[in-house]
C-alpha cells in the first residue's frame, strides 16, 4: 500500500474543502489529482504531505498511521509550482540543502547531488546558479532536490504551471520516464486534463471536495461516471434532448441532456436515417485537424472534429447544407 485516505474532510470556516474522500494509491504508481478550481485537489495534497490537518477521518501513508505525524516524519518529497530556488546557492548545492540540514557527510552530500542532476539530465551544470537556467531547467533542479533524501512519497503541486506550453510538453514526457527510473509512489495536482491523460497511470476526478471518478485514462474517457466527468475530460458537446442527436435516436427524457463528443459526430451531404439537418457556420483548420462548428435547424451550436482526409472527402464549405449524426453519445440528467 502506497498511500490510503479514509473518510478524510477538510473544511475552512464554513467552506466544505474535501468531503469525505476514499483513496487507496498503489505503491509505485503516479496519480493525478485533477479538477477545477476549489475542488479540493490542493488542500488533499497538502494533507499527505502534513501541511494541513484533516478535521476527520486518517492517512496512512506506506502502510503506517500518518494523520497526526509532522511534516518531518512522513519522508515525502513535496514540489511546488514555483520552485523557490536559493539564488545564492549553486544548483548542487541546492540540490544537496536537505541532506546539509541533516548533517549528512560532505562527500556523500555531492555524490548524491551528482547522481541527482544525471537523472534530472543536467549533467555539467552542477556549478551554476539559478539565474543561469532556463523555468524548465530551474524545475528540474527543484524535481532533483526534492528526490535527494530518498522519499517513500512525492507529492506534486501544479508543478509545471508556471512555465510556458511547450515547456510544459517536453517535461511532462520526462517526468513520465523519470518515474519509471525511480519509481516512487507520486501524487501531482493538476487543472489540465491534457497533463494528466498524458503523465498519470491513474486519475482521480475531483468536483467540489468529492471525488466523481476514479480509473485510467481510457476508463474515464469512455465510461464517464457522471456529467461533470464527461464535460470536464476533453472536448464535448452538451445538447438538450430534443436536438435530435441521442443515441440511436432513442427517446430522452426532457430534463435530460445529451453529451457528445466532437469526434463521434458524423457529417454527411444527404439525409439519412437518425439525422439532424444543419448549417456549415464556421471551418477552422488546424493543420492535423479540421474544426466544423454547425449550426442545428433547432438553432443549437454542434462542434465537430474531422480528420484531413474526411474533411476533404466531404468538401464542405461555410453556408453549406449538411446532415449531422452521432457516432457515440451519453445521456445524463441536465446538471447545473
């Protein structure tokens, strides 16, 4: 067992942070904490890691009671957004800080810093500082220092956040192969569902302190357990019930709303059975991709995603005259 959270609440005066939250995270795996803002993803975090106390329920962390245990007795490796660099410190020595304050050795202090910055794929710049890094490299050397003593846990927060989108690309690959190599049980938070279908083994959905779903990438994509769930993993469009656009053209329930994904749209230039008629209003070409925003006869908006060839197989044009089905659609009671 990795880490265990049992009927675990948080609240902040009369805000409700987490509510009653169960999880149990394998050793070795890499989670993601995703959700919006003031879901209480963060505040989850930081309850692993001792910063903050859980006002019920227990945390057991690596088989052991850890709920009432200080930062210090947890063993965890803890990464901000913000990586917090001392700037007068070279990187090896900011890598080394840690075990500096546990009065470890010298030489074992640099050997350690020297293992760390060839794993984080730093090698020769050991003597600089921070100011002389780029935000990815200032990262990775704050990834390094929190790995120097060894963590059983490692816990992540936002932490490519505040770099830049193609930094932000490159390092999510990199941590995916640097968690292979050290194989530590890690949590990151995150708000972008994109970095973690791309990073996590394992996804925890959050939603207003709860957790909605948990499971892989493919199991949360295809099998959404709730409305929130669907609307917040990838792109997809919320129709009511009567855009003639359910599955199998079944009939729904008025309060109902019909989810579909841009992806599972077919558009075809004549009628067919289960089809809905609308209007070419908007084609956006992104190169791998092309964009069709349509225009339902009922007047409700339809995005479509086609692939290059099927875009030009088609040959649609704005203003054209279409007809829209579904490949795939969910149906969920209409959620606020």
């Amino acid at each position: 067992m990795g880490i265990a959270i049992e009927n675990v609440s948080k609240n902040f005066g009369s805000f409700k942070a987490v509510d009653q939250v169960n999880l149990d995270f394998k050793t070795g795996s890499l989670v993601a904490l995703l959700g919006p803002s003031g879901s209480g993803k963060s505040t989850l975090l930081r309850m692993i890691a001792g910063l903050e106390k859980p006002d019920s329920g227990e945390i057991w962390l690596v088989g052991e009671n850890a709920t009432h245990k200080s930062v210090q007795e947890r063993n965890i490796g803890f990464l901000f957004q913000h990586y917090a660099l001392f700037k007068h410190l070279t990187v090896r020595e900011n890598i080394g800080f840690a075990l500096e304050l546990r009065k470890a050795p010298k030489h074992r202090v640099k050997q350690r810093a020297d293992e760390l910055l060839d794993l984080v794929q730093l090698q020769g710049l050991g003597d600089r500082y921070p100011s002389q890094l780029s935000g990815g490299q200032r990262q990775r050397v704050a990834l390094a220092r929190s790995l120097a003593v060894q963590p059983q846990i490692l816990l992540l927060d936002e932490p490519f956040g505040a770099l830049d989108a193609k930094v932000r690309k490159e390092l999510r690959a990199w941590l995916r192969r640097l968690h292979e190599d050290v194989n530590v049980t890690t949590v990151f938070v995150t708000h972008d569902q994109e970095e973690a279908m791309e990073v996590a083994d394992e996804i925890v959905v959050m939603n207003k302190g709860r957790v909605e779903q948990v499971g892989t990438t493919a199991e949360i994509y295809d099998h959404p357990a709730s409305p929130f769930v669907m609307s917040f993993i990838g792109p997809v469009n919320v129709l009511p019930a009567n855009s003639g656009l359910s599955p199998d053209n079944r009939s729904v329930s008025s309060t109902d709303q019909v989810f579909l994904r841009p992806h599972d749209i077919s558009i075809q230039i004549h009628a067919a059975d289960e089809s809905a008629p609308a209007k070419v209003d908007h084609i956006i070409h992104l190169g791998w991709e092309i964009r069709v925003e349509l225009l339902l006869d009922l007047g409700v908006r339809v995005n479509a995603h086609l692939s290059r060839e099927e875009f030009n197989q088609l040959e649609l044009k704005t203003n054209q005259r279409v007809f829209v089905k579904p490949k795939k659609a969910r149906v969920f009671p209409a959620y606020a």
